[in-house]
C-alpha cells in the first residue's frame, strides 16, 4: 500500500486566505454586517406569511455566516494565543451574535402572536417543514413564559443581576493564588495550575493538592456563598413569576428531555453502582491504599507503560478500527485527514485542549489539538473525528435543524472515542497496557455515575433549600459531603466539602443544571454503540438517519424513531452500562491475583 500523507498542520486558507490579515474574510464579515442590519431594518410592526417566511429564511442565512466566521477566528485564536489581530475579531463575532439574537427575537414575537387558526396556516408552508420542530418548540415555551413585555424586561436585569454574579464568581476564582510547595520551593499557583497538580501520577502530589486546594477555597466560601445563592435566588424569582415550580424544567427543555427519562437513567446508574464499587476497591488495592480518596478515582495507575505512537500510525488505525463499524466514517475520516483539517502538530503558542468547529458555508469542519503520541491523544482524534462527523451527517439540513442540545452532542464523538478505545484494548502489547486502558475506560465512566450524579444531587437539593432563604456556608458544605458520600456509595476515604465553591459548573448562568447532559450524553451513546454491535453492518444509515435527526425531536422520539427503544424505561440505560460492566469483568479478572 502507497504511503498516504497526512498534513499535521491544517488547512486554512481554503476557507479564508490570508489568516488574522485575510482581505476576503474582512470582506465577508463587513458583508455580515451589511445583510444583518438590513435584515433589521426589513422588520416592521406587522409582517405578512411571505415576509414572515423569508425573515425566518434571511435570519437562518445570518446564522450560519457568524457560525463560518467564529469558527474561522476561533480557529485563529486556537493555533496562535499572540496573534492580536485575531483576538480583535472576537468582539465584532460577539457583536454580531447579540444582534442576530435580537432579530430572532422579533422573528419570534410574530410567531408567538400567531393565533392558532393562523398558526395552522403558517405551519403548512412547504418551506418550513425542515424548520417546524424548532418553531413550534418556540411557540410552546413561549406560552409557558411571562409577556414578551415581561420577559425583555427580565432579560435586561438578568445583565445586571443574574449573569453579574456569575461574572464576579469568575473574576475571584481569576485572582486567587494558591501557595503550593514544588521542589522545596513555595509557588503561588492559580486554582486552575493548582487542579494539574490534583490530577498529578504521583500520590504525594495529589494529596498535597487535595490539601492546599480545600484550604484555598474554604477561605473564600463566604463570598462564593453569596454570590450562588444570588443567582440561585434570582432563577428561582423568574421561575416562580413564570409559575413553575420545578427547577428542572427548564433544563430538562433546552435538552428536550422528560423528567422521567432523568429519573430511569440515575436509578439504572445507582442500582450498578455496588459493581463499580468493587472496582474502586481493587484500584485502592493496586495503589496501595485502604480506600480510594477524592483524588485517586481518576488518577492513573502506576502500571502505565510508555507508549508513542506516531501521528501517520494514528491515522491509520484510526481509519482502520472506523471501517470496521461503518464504511462511511472511514471514508470520511480518511478524508478530513489528508485534506488538512486537523490542526495537530506539537509547537508552541498553541492553546491547551482540544476542539473541534465547523464551516457551515463550506461545510467542512476543522479539529484542533496537540498531538504528542500517547494513548490519550489518539482517542481525543478520535473523539473529535466523530464531532466532525456529526456535522457532516447535518451539512445539508436547514440551519436551525443543526442546532442540536448538549445532551446529543457527544452522540457521534464518544461512538467514535469508543471504537478507539476498545480496539486498542483489544491491541494492547501487553497485560499492563492492557490494564492501563482499561482502567482509564472504567475511571471516565466513573465521571459520570459518581461525580456528575453528586454535582446533579447537591444542585437538585440546593435549589429546593435556597427557596426556603439564603443558604449559608456551612449548610452547602453539608449538602455538598451528603451528596458526594451517596454518589460514591461511601466508598471514598475523602470528600470535598467546598466542591460547590470550586466547581466552575455550579455558577455558570448560560444554561442552569450544567451536569446531567453530560451522564446522559455518555450513556446514550454507549446505547447506540451496544446496537451497533449487534447489528452489524445494517446499523450505519440508521446511525446517520439519527444523528441528521439530532436537533429535530426530543431525545425520547429520537430513540424511539432510530432504534426503536424506549428511553423511559430502564432496559435501555442497562444495556448501555453493561457495555462497561464488561470492561469492569475484564479488569477484575486480570487483576485477581
Ligand atoms: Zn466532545
């Protein structure tokens, strides 16, 4: 076979020539700015059926284009942290975000004014059938909302006194310095140096930073008491004008999920939870210790051979085990590869982590990352292969039909991760290799089930607490313990009491119950990845006709369409842990002795 080149460096200039000093982008952007204001000129008072079909058309188009020049700056931004002129784009993205949200807005309002005889006209346009999901989940939340009066107005506040808080949160964590002791010389680190440090191969390390962390942050739980509680107080208001009284309603919306869904999923995942048990107290074992504490769960074992596989190979295998599943993936795959859209070269002045951001004009996507030859790294390839996919699977629907919830958008990515991951396994040279993966497969699983079920119990009882008043310090610490201890099954020999505090997820005002989407994202891919496997070739248009439907159902209909199980029932969530019951079998077994 012909040695196939794949570029380490990706390919930009396809989609906009000429970087952060591009003419053809400038162009393109100050063309953005021309077609929206003119768009928001167009809008009057009253719009007709044609002007209302073709603002919700015109408004699409101007999604897209922001989306194609995010993508490009962030792009930008991504490959180079000193390259100023492309952190100045980032305002006008922001800019021109804001403003085609304001015109959606006005889109909305006409439609909400719709009354439902006029709505079942509208609604009958053939034009608007790839978008009808999107418009009547409008319609419907926005009879369950304040007047649109009401609703501007708790919007404006919400500036001031809701996102505010969450600002002041991120500005404290910002100046905090940690002293932390590192070859017998004390350092002030950052809180985010300082979380490095806790997830450190060397125990001592950790346990140090365990320490040092629960210290820093006990002394700032005064302020970030108040500023929780502030923004919890100030949901709980709007909610409770809007008469609701379940907080999670609204999350359970923007993910398009019902509550009964939630609920089958976390008792499916608390009723295996005594077979993970077993696992923590053999890796307690293998490390050395009576019981895991905080800091071991997802700490390495010391077992870790050293591996380097270079970037060609990782392609290759990649390819290889893709092909295996579906055909198509591959193909795809092998395409984005050697057609430069992974930017994966270890240089310096790139950012940390990875990503990957799609070209919804060009309908290419493009991976970020740093590719230095661990095991590690291939699954992240991986794992953002599988997210450009998902976008490819879209590329043709109307944009808003591409809009898909945080629940769904780690379907394709960890169905991607997973193939890797399990053929590597299945590659591993040798037994430590092979234990080595295998416990990084169950500790991220156990993410999931212990500590995002810990972080979903605290919020879940913080919200009900703050409605009675204020909750003070030592009440969170409480609750906070509580939930960990339950979530863990009591397993640990150490918890952390201010995680509420430290826990950038809590105080986030952009979307409320950031946890729960992430456990359901796992497992409903893990779901699908189980069907797939069973069967066999047959599976791969099913898979695509169900991503392409991602952002037009709810989770529910999606499941039942595509792989005709029913999300509310517990049968399916089982199926979806055994996959990594599995795995824990393997790990017990070859650890016995
Ligand atoms: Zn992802």
């Amino acid at each position: 076979m012909a040695q196939v080149n794949y570029p380490e460096v990706w390919d930009l200039d396809s989609i906009f020539r000429g970087g952060s000093e591009s003419k053809e982008f400038k162009e393109f952007v100050i063309g953005n700015d021309r077609q929206i204001d003119e768009l928001n000129e167009a809008i009057g008072e009253e719009a007709s059926f044609d002007q209302l079909e073709d603002y919700i058309h015109r408004i699409q188009i101007q999604m897209q284009r922001n989306r194609q020049s995010s993508a490009f700056v962030s792009c930008l931004t991504a490959q180079n942290v000193k390259d100023k002129e492309a952190s100045l784009w980032l305002g006008k993205m922001t800019e021109q975000s804001t403003k085609i949200q304001m015109i959606w807005g006005k889109i909305e309002d006409f439609l909400v004014e719709l009354t439902e005889e006029q709505w079942n006209e509208f609604s009958k346009r053939p034009a608007l059938k790839s978008v009808l999901f999107h418009l009547k989940e409008r319609r419907f939340q926005a009879t369950e909302k304040l007047s649109p009066n009401e609703e501007k107005l708790a919007a404006k506040l919400e500036i001031d006194g809701y996102h505010a808080w969450g600002k002041v949160y991120n500005e404290a964590v910002g100046r905090m310095q940690i002293p932390f002791e590192e070859k017998g010389v004390e350092k002030p680190l950052s809180a985010g140096q300082l979380q490095n440090r806790l997830n450190s191969s060397d125990r001592s390390v950790r346990e140090r930073a365990e320490i040092a962390s629960e210290r820093a942050w006990e002394k700032e739980t005064d302020l970030f008491a108040s500023t929780l509680n502030h923004l919890a107080g100030f949901r709980l208001q709007l909610y409770k004008a809007r008469g609701w009284d379940q907080v999670l309603k609204e999350p359970l919306a923007i993910n398009r999920m019902q509550e009964t869904t939630l609920t089958a999923m976390w008792e499916t995942i608390t009723d295996n939870k005594p077979r993970f048990y077993e696992f923590m107290a053999r890796k307690a074992e293998l490390l050395g210790v009576k019981k895991l504490a905080m800091h071991d769960v997802h700490a390495p074992l010391p077992v870790e051979g050293d591996t380097n596989i270079p970037y060609s190979e990782a392609c290759e295998l990649i390819i290889k085990h893709f092909k295996q599943i579906s055909p198509k993936l591959a193909a795809f795959t092998e395409g984005a590869l050697r057609d430069g859209w992974v930017e994966a070269e270890d240089r310096a002045g790139k950012r940390p982590g990875g990503f990957c951001t799609t070209f919804p004009l060009s309908k290419e996507s493009r991976i970020f990352m740093t590719y230095d030859g661990t095991m590690a790294n291939v699954a992240t390839l991986a794992h953002e292969l599988g997210h450009a996919y998902h976008s490819h699977c879209l590329k043709d629907m109307a944009p808003l039909a591409q809009r898909y919830a945080m629940n769904v958008a780690e379907t394709a990515s960890t169905f991607a991760e997973n193939i890797i991951a399990d053929a590597l396994v299945k590659e591993a040279p040798t037994e430590e290799a092979t234990l080595s993966l295998l416990e990084n497969k169950i500790s991220r699983s156990l993410a999931f089930f212990m500590n995002i079920h810990a972080r979903f119990l605290f919020e879940t009882r913080f919200y009900e607490a703050r409605k009675e008043g204020f909750v003070p310090v030592t009440q969170l610490n409480t609750l906070m313990e509580e939930a960990q201890k339950e979530a863990y099954g009591g397993q640990l020999a150490t918890y952390s009491p201010t995680f509420w505090a430290s826990k950038l997820h809590f105080h986030i005002t952009g979307v409320p119950f950031y946890n729960f989407p992430y456990t359901f994202g796992f497992l409903f891919s893990l779901g699908i990845y189980k069907k797939a496997m069973e069967t066999g070739s047959s599976f791969e248009d099913d898979y695509i006709a169900l991503l392409q439907d991602t952002a037009s159902m709810t989770v529910e209909d999606l499941a039942k369409k595509h792989l005709n199980v029913d999300l509310t029932s517990k049968s399916f969530w089982q199926e979806a842990i055994d996959v990594i019951l599995k795995d824990v079998d393997t790990f017990m077994e070859l650890t016995k002795s």
